[in-house]
C-alpha cells in the first residue's frame, strides 16, 4: 500500500474509532439509567 493510503485511512480510522467509542459510551449510559429503573420498578 502506498503510505499516503495507509496514513490517510489511519486518520479516518482513528475519527472512526473516537465516534465508536462516544456511541459506545451514549449505549451504556442508557442501558445503565434502563436497567436502574427496571431493577427500582421491580423492587
């Protein structure tokens, strides 16, 4: 591969990743505050 490629695919990779992971974290926190209400509805 050509390294202007692999460095340009690395950046997207990198913004891919960082949105990933913000998206990840958006999914636990609202699986956790669901989960948190369910468990205080079934108490």
């Amino acid at each position: 591969m050509d390294m202007v490629t692999t460095k340009t695919m690395s950046k997207q990779q990198k913004v891919e990743v960082a949105l990933l992971m913000e998206d990840l974290e958006r999914q636990i926190e609202a699986k956790s505050l669901i989960l948190d209400t369910r468990g205080v509805d079934i108490n």
